[in-house]
C-alpha cells in the first residue's frame, strides 16, 4: 500500500516539476519580450483557451481518474482470511482489543499477522485522534461516537512504528505505538499464551 | 468653466471641500473620523502590527524546532505559540490587512469620495483594534488557546480546555468576525451603488470585482464559523451539549461547520491579493489586461467552487466513499479558474513592455511561490496521498507557499504600488531591493526544507523531535533561512516607514496608471475628487490624460459646495447612470463608543460578568438608535442639483437608499447563518450517535396558529404602511408589532415545553431555534418602536425607512415559520 502511495507521490513530483518549469518559462520569456507596437491583442485565445482552461482540465482529468484507480487499491475488499483488531484512543494511550481473543487487550502495542489483511476498528474515548503507522497505510481519525474501519497488511512479520496524527493537548507528541506483524506461528502462540 | 462651478478655480473648490472633509484637530479627530483615508490608515498600520506580532511568534516556533530535543519551550508554552501564531496570521493579519487596502483603495478606483457607510467602517476598525488587543493581552498573560487554530472539540470543550484560552479565542474571534461582515457589506454596496458617472459594471477596474467577490463570500463563508464559536462558547459556558456524543452532540459538527468557513477563507485571503496583481501587472507592463471578461468569471467560478470544497479538510476522518471521490475531483476542479487567472497575467505581460520597479519584482517573487503552492495543493487533493501527509509538515509547508506566496508577496507589491498615492512620495533608499532578495531565497530554503520533513514524516504541532528521525539537518535549515526570511521582512517594513517620512515627492501617476484612482491628487486628499468623474471606458486615463484636471476644475458632478455638506454620487447599478445624491456623515464619536460597548459585551463572559454583558448589549441598542436617529433627516428636501443640469433625489428619500443594500447584504449573512444552524440540526439528527432523544416536542394547536398568525401579521403590517403611506401607519406599526409578539411567545412555547436545554442537543438545539426567532422579533419591534418615535418627535417618514423595516419583518416572518417548523416536526412525524 505504502508503494502505491509513493508512486502516486512520484509521478504528481514529477508532473509539479514540469508544470512549474513551463509556467516559469512562460513569464521570464514574456517579461524579456519586447513586442512590436502592431502586434495588438493576437495570441488572446491560445493564452485564455488553450493554457488558461484547456491545459488544466486535461491534466487535472487525467490525475483525478489515476489518483482515483489508485485509490480503489487500497481500499478494503471482502478477503476469506481477515482479521479484525479494535484500536481505541485516550489521552495519550491507544488500547488494542483482538476480535480472535475476546478480553485480551495491550497498551501501545499493536499485534497483527503479517501476510494477512487486517481491519482496524478505530474509535475514541475522549479527544480527536488519528491512526498512523506510515508503512502500512494512510491515516484514520479516532472520532469520539464514530468508529472508523482501515485496512492495513503487513507483507513481512517485524515492527512498524505508528503515531497519533491528529493534535490532542500536551502529551501529542509521545503518543505514539508500535505494530508487532507476527509469522502464522508466533500470531496463534500470541492469540493463546497472552494473558 | 463649466455650468455647476460656483467656484472659480480648483484651488478655491479644494479649499471649500478640504474644509468640509477635514476630521476634528488634534488626537480627538483619531477617534471620531469616519473618512476612508484615515480609518484605512489605522487599519493598515494595526494589522501590519499584528504581523509584527504573528511573525516573531513565527521565529519562537523555527527556534524551539531548530534542534532536537529543544529545552526552549515546553508542550503547554509551544501549543499556544503554534495556536496563537496561526490565529494571528489569519485572523488578525492576512483579512484586516485586504480590508484596508480595500478602504484606501476603492472609492478612489471606483471615482467615489468615499465608501458607502464611513460610520461603519470606523465601528469594524475599533472592534477589529479592541478584540485583537484583549487576545494579544491574553497571550501576554499566559492565557492563550492551546487548542490549535481550528480549534477541534473535544479538545477545547469544557472537559480538555477548562481554562480562559478556548474562550479568549471563541469570544475575541467572533467579535473581529463581526468587524470583517461589516466591513464586507460596506464595500459590497459601495461597489454595486458609488461609482463614477458612466461606470458601468462591465467598467469597472478588476479590483472592485475582486473584491467584491470576496465581500459576498464573507457573508456566506463567515456566518457557519461565527455559529461553531457560538455553539462551542454556550457548551463551555452553559454545558449545552453540541459536541457531546453522550449527550446527542457530535464533534465532527464543528469541522464541518470551520471548514465551510476555513476553505472559503483561503480564497478570501488569495482573491484580494489576485485583484491586486491584476491591478499592478497591466501598468507595469504597459498595457491592459488580457481577457477582463475571463478574469472576472475565474473570480467568481473559483468563490462558487471554493463553497464545495470543505470536506477536503476532513479526508482522514471516515467519509464514505464515494464523497471522497467527490470532493476530491472539486478539490481539483479549482484550480482551473486560478490557472485561467495565471495566464491571463502571463498574457497581458506577454503582450505588454515589462518594466522592472519594486511592484514588479514582488510579483516575480509571487510567480516562484504561489505556482509550486498550488501545484502541491493539487496534490493533496489526491486523496490517497493525502491520506498519507495529512498533518505532516508538508501540509504546513504547503499552506505557506500559498499563502506567503499568493497574499503576503503580492500585497507588499501592492504596498510599493500604490504607496506614492498613500504617502504622496515615491521610493527613495533602495532598501527594497535588498529585503526582496532577502525574502524570496530564505523562503523557498525555508518551506522546501519544511516540505521534505512533512514527507519523511514530521508531525506537525509536535514540540520537539527525536535525533535519528533524519529530521535534524531540514530543521537547522529551515529554522537559519526562516530567520533570514523574518530580517528581510523585517527591511522591508523599515523601507515602507522610511519611504513614508523620507522619500522624494511624487509627481501625480509616476507610472502612468489608466484608472481613476490615480487621477485624484497625490496624496489622495480625504475628499478623494473635487468633482465625481464621468467615465467613457474602462481606462479612463488612457485616452483622457487630462481628466484629472478636469476633475480638479470641478467639471464632474457634485463640484457644489454651497450645501455645505458630504456628498457624493450614487448610480444606477448595471449602467452607471447617476440616479441619487448621497450625503455622508460626517465626524462622530458614536462609532467609537458603539464599538467600545460592542465589545464590552463579548469580552464580558470571558470574566462571566454576563450582567455586564447584559448592559452592554443594552448601550449597543441605545447607541444604535441614536446613531440612526441622527443620521436621518428630519424634514423632506426634494430633488437636489447633481451638476450637469441633472436634478437627482437625495438618497434618503429614494426607495432603496444605502440603507436598504446594506440591510439586503447583511440579512444574507444572517440567513447563512440561519442555514448553518439547520445545517447542524440535520447533521446532528442524521449522523450524530445517541440519536433520537429520549422525547420529541409535540406541537400544540394554538403554538402553531400563533406562529402562523404572528408570521402573516408581521408580513402584513410594514406593507400597509407602504403601501398608504399617509393614512395607514399607525394600525400597519399596530399589527407588525403584535406580530413579532405572537412569534416571540410561539418560541417561548418552545423553551417552556423544554425546559433544560443542557440535556440533550436536541433541546439545545430548540432553543437555538427559538432563540433566532425571538432575537429576530425583538429586533424588529425595535425598528418600529423607532419609527413610532420618530413620528410622535414630528419627523416625516420615508418610503426607503418602511421599505427596511419591511425587509427585517419579511426576514424574521420567514425564518421564524421556518425555525419553529423545524423544531416541532420531529415531534409531528413521529
């Protein structure tokens, strides 16, 4: 997921790029040019139609459609092995709950299987707050009354740093937490040996 | 000389009309002037102070970041830094500064001597001054928000925020919120009414379009903002429970309702400085500009697109779908009508002679800036790239190249343009330069080194780092040339200052300007022209270079002086025909003093002394009606001698005099507020969990028929009157006012029926209904308690009085049928 986010990230650069040089290109050549007083009002459709409306509305088309397909990636879609995993904010802990083990419960730390996707049931109990963990997804907003649903997959078992990215008072900066993505073996061993 | 001169030369005609326009001597004048030039100038030099002020908040942030693991400040003292810098910047600086150059600007471009309502604008100015200092005052104190500028509850509730911040930013917003409508209907029916002779509205200079424009997206864009601070205030205040989940509120309430108001306001703050770089460009290229038509429908495409965009704001907090596809094809959708203002500049210089000054090179600067600003705005429309960097550093970065790029350079482009009219001199040290190289260099090393740390993952309202993030060298960078930044802007200043005390004499139009502006003298006296201009183009110093002469000699209309009075011309709104002649108020402290109570009572619950506030409100009625009483003429004048042989009403005897525009704009804010509050009735019904209440009010017979009959009773009366205007006064003032009495107690069948409004947002939210209701009908059972006095005091009525009157009574009806309606069909449904 991250990789098609950095595509994306990629492709916009280098579109930026090329869009600010032309424009640029554009006003130094128009403010050295020293024109001829018959040259009047000619060229008043190509700036107004075609660059002013045309250029924008072709371009901007074409990145809404790409960012949209994009977008239908990383959306969550029916999978036979899902996994579903509660997170809930506070000021400033996050409590993760696991559907597979009923009463289980860990303080800043997450615990997921990798290779498989997972669901994240995102709520709060006091203030705003935002779900991040920067590899595996884009972010989710805890809303007090709400819960939010973000689907994230870890290719390979390790740790994932995430971080609350929704400003909540003094302690913000160290809320923070981190993803355990665990191999078949060790996430079942996790399911039962937990207490 | 031509037929109206009574004066022999221009120098006897500036003299009788310098005399006229003069403020009071001495400091006393300070307080009592109403004249554009003067209230524009403390505008500008007090919102520039606030740039000072937002700005070295700026430096406090690039100093505690600069390293990790700063010991410079801590959580508490940097999230009022961040909140309060941002809270500045927006509020107290980037509008009030527009708003002011729009007050020295306009009746000088438009060929008026001055805006539409001179009392007013002092009234805004003197709010803006007393509630920006009671927040500066706060944040001396310790007192700050600390709740970030958009200020999401629960954060700022009662619960997370106990202390004065919330309530400093809610209550001294609101009242600078309530300077900037002001001042928005003030240049919206100085635009459509006072204009030159013959200046029609295809005539105008770009810059009234601009402007107003974003006057009219004031009125719609404030109003949901100055309904989430009254909403958030009464649950501090009174635990009236909007954003409350347990109690029926809901948080995602208030960001909908700021960002109907936040995403408007970026445009607010770009469009006037878009006007300016119109404005400037053409001149110093030598030319006109390329596609006026185009410019004009880009303007008012992007304010009707910027109304669809607000949800782009709230990508991260769980929106279904396929409104994210929605609103993020609208968010790209924007920039079509700023890429067709891009290059219609591009086209004008490309046609024209560009000639390198001051004004010239600020929009170079702009050019560098605000295209990579927009280019990244683009991009987080993306929605799921925003997804990724929303709250990072690069969403911080972005918005200051839009907003340093597109506002701040082309308004100090603007500053050196037009300083020969403001000052009377022209530059003279060539500190500007310096500073320009200064700025624009430190500002891209600045904000792409802000950018890279937004991608690499830097929070942003953080208070510190950590070292091995990979953050620390983009810091130290960006924190060394941010300082650079704030000395050149800082030379900047002191270039203006001194160019101001110490620069050379200008001649009139040194840069050979074609609009009307720079036909007046240099300085632009107060009375802007000895006569209004009569106008044939759209440029109209460019085939007449010796109009303003002319104009001086008094060969416009209104060069009379005999009546010894202000006055200036008002035309028809489409053609530009003369069609009224206005007079002006003259100097009054009642503005100063309104302000002085206005504020009063919102600064008052801040201590909650509410009989304080109580009492103020009380002075803001009184003041109110002595303000209007003495403005209005007591006896009936007629027609009136406008120069050229035209004979023209007075205003206040006309059927929509000032008044009545003025009434028209601000009744539009106040129904976009009344939407607002709907709006987040059928939210909080809709979205909002623990809905339904426990009960539903269940309407009563006679509530609704005293509602109805109230409602068809206030419509009823102000139209007998004007109906008969001779005969039919006292038994249509009879039936209006009985009127408002009948709707004002259907309302309070409403509060009594449901007695704790702390309960659940659903009752809270009644009594905002009811509560509209009867603040409408006391409203208007004072205008006709006023007309009633005036006819016991002997004083003729007019038919534009009545024509207002109507307007707030058809107002009050509507939305009253509509607000109790509301309120009693949940209950009639079910």
């Amino acid at each position: 997921m991250a990789q098609t986010i950095a595509d994306i990230w990629w492709m916009m650069l280098a579109g930026a790029m090329g869009i600010t040089a032309l424009v640029l290109g554009l006003v130094a050549a128009a403010m050295l040019r020293r024109p001829a007083p018959e040259d009047g009002e000619g060229g008043a459709a190509l700036w107004l139609w075609g660059l002013g409306l045309g250029f924008p509305v072709v371009t901007l088309a074409a990145l809404t459609v790409y960012g949209l397909l994009m977008g239908e990636r990383l959306l969550p879609r029916n999978a036979a092995n899902l996994v579903t995993v509660e997170a809930e904010a506070r000021q400033w802990v996050w409590s993760f709950g696991y559907a597979d083990a009923p009463g289980l419960v860990t303080k800043d730390v997450l615990h997921i299987p990798a290779g498989r996707p997972v669901d994240v049931r995102i709520s709060s109990r006091d203030v705003v707050h935002s779900f991040w963990v920067p590899r595996l997804a884009g972010k989710l907003d805890a809303v007090p009354g709400h819960v939010n649903v973000l689907r994230i997959e870890a290719g390979a078992p390790g740790t994932y740093a995430g971080q609350s990215a929704e400003f909540s008072g003094t302690g913000y900066r160290e809320h923070t937490f981190t993803v355990e993505a665990h191999g078949p073996a060790a996430w079942s061993a996790f399911l039962q040996g937990a207490p | 000389m031509s037929q109206t001169g009574r004066h022999r030369t221009a120098l006897s005609l500036h003299k009788a009309l310098a005399r006229i326009w003069a403020p009071e001597p001495g400091w006393r004048g300070w307080l009592t002037t109403s004249n554009n030039n003067d209230i524009g100038r403390l505008f500008l030099c007090v919102a520039t102070a606030f740039f000072v002020i937002g700005g070295l908040l700026a430096m406090l942030i690039r100093a505690q970041l600069a390293t990790p693991g700063s010991a410079f400040m801590g959580p508490e003292a940097y999230n009022q830094v961040f909140t309060m810098h941002g809270t500045v910047m927006m509020f107290l600086f980037a509008i009030p500064f527009f708003e002011a150059m729009s007050m020295l600007l306009l009746p000088g471009m438009l060929g008026t001597r001055d805006l539409a309502f001179p009392r007013l604008g002092a009234y805004g100015l003197w709010v803006y001054i007393f509630g920006g200092t009671a927040v500066i005052i706060a944040m001396l104190m310790g007192l700050a928000p600390d709740g970030g500028w958009f200020m999401y509850p629960p954060l700022t509730s009662a619960g997370f925020s106990p202390g004065l911040g919330a309530d400093v930013w809610l209550l001294g917003i609101t009242s600078i919120e309530v300077s900037a409508i002001a001042t928005a209907v003030e240049v919206v029916v100085t635009v459509l009414r006072y204009r030159a002779a013959g200046m029609s509205l295809s005539r105008m200079p770009i810059f009234a379009w601009y402007i107003l424009v974003v006057s009219v997206m004031i009125l719609t864009a404030f109003p949901p903002m100055i309904l989430g601070s009254l909403l958030l205030e009464v649950e501090r205040a009174l635990d009236w429970p909007f954003f409350q989940v347990e109690n029926g509120g809901d948080p995602l309430l208030w960001q909908h309702l700021f960002w109907l108001f936040g995403h408007p306001e970026v445009y607010i703050i770009f469009l006037p400085a878009a006007g300016m770089i119109a404005t400037i460009l053409q001149v110093m290229a030598r030319t006109t500009l390329l596609g006026y038509g185009w410019v004009v429908a880009a303007a008012v495409s992007l304010a009707v697109l910027s109304f669809g965009l607000w949800v782009h704001h709230m990508f991260t907090t769980g929106i279904p779908h396929l409104g994210l596809a929605f609103f993020s094809a609208a968010s790209t959708l924007v920039a079509v009508p700023t890429s067709v203002m891009i290059f219609s500049w591009i086209g004008t210089l490309w046609k024209g002679r560009v000639r390198m000054e001051p004004p010239m090179l600020w929009l170079v600067g702009f050019y560098a800036t605000f295209v990579i600003g927009g280019l990244t705005g683009v991009m987080l429309a993306i929605v799921p790239f925003n997804w990724q960097v929303h709250d990072t550093h690069f969403v911080v970065a972005h918005l200051h190249y839009v907003l340093i790029g597109g506002y701040v350079f082309p308004m100090i482009a603007a500053v050196y343009f037009f300083q020969p009219l403001l000052t009377g001199r022209s530059s003279f040290f060539r500190l500007g330069g310096v500073a320009f190289w200064l700025v624009v260099p430190a500002f891209h090393i600045t904000f792409l080194a802000v950018h890279v740390a937004g991608l690499l993952g830097q929070r942003r309202r953080t208070w510190t780092y950590d070292e091995g993030q990979g953050w620390e060298v983009l810091n130290l960078v960006a924190s060394i040339a941010s300082f650079v930044m704030a000395i050149g802007f800082a030379l900047v200043i002191l270039d203006i200052a001194v160019n101001t005390f110490a620069g050379l004499r200008g001649r009139r139009n040194q840069w050979g300007a074609t609009t009307l502006e720079w036909a007046a003298a240099n300085p632009s006296p107060n009375y802007g022209f000895a006569s209004i201009p009569i106008v044939q183009g759209r440029y109209p110093l460019l085939k007449d270079p010796d109009l303003a002469l002319r104009i001086a000699k008094g060969e416009g209309y209104l060069a009379e002086t005999s009546r010894n009075r202000r006055e200036t011309l008002i035309v028809a709104t489409a053609t530009g025909a003369p069609s009224q002649v206005v007079v002006l108020p003259g100097n009054s402290i009642l503005p100063f003093l309104l302000a002085v109570v206005t504020s009063a009572s919102f600064l008052a619950p801040l201590f909650k002394a509410y009989w304080l506030s109580a009492i103020a409100l009380l002075g803001v009625v009184i003041i109110a009606l002595i303000w209007v009483w003495r403005l209005a003429p007591a006896k009936i004048e007629g027609l009136v001698d406008a120069g050229h042989g035209a004979m023209l009403p007075l205003a206040s005897e006309t059927a929509d005099p000032p008044g009545w525009w003025g009434s028209l704009f601000l009744l539009l804010a106040d129904g976009v507020h009344f939407g607002s509050l709907l709006f987040g009735y059928a939210f909080l019904w809709t979205v909002a969990p623990n809905w339904p209440p426990p009960s539903y009010l269940r309407p009563e017979v006679w509530t609704v028929g005293l509602a109805l009959g109230g409602a068809t009773a206030l419509a009823l009366g102000p139209r007998l009157i004007g109906r008969w205007i001779d005969r039919m006064v006292a038994p249509g003032l009879l039936v209006a006012s009985l009127g408002t009495l009948a709707l004002t107690a259907a309302a309070a069948s409403v509060m009594i029926a449901r007695p704790t409004p702390a309960g659940h947002a659903y009752d809270a939210t009644l009594w905002l209904l009811a509560g509209h209701t009867a603040f409408h009908a006391g409203i208007t059972l004072i205008m006709l308690a006023y007309v009633v006095l005036r006819r016991i005091a002997g004083h003729s009525l007019r038919i534009g009085e009545v024509r207002i009157v109507t307007l707030w009574a058809d107002f009050t009806a509507a939305t009253g049928l509509v607000a109790l309606g509301a309120a009693w069909l949940p209950g009639a449904l079910g």
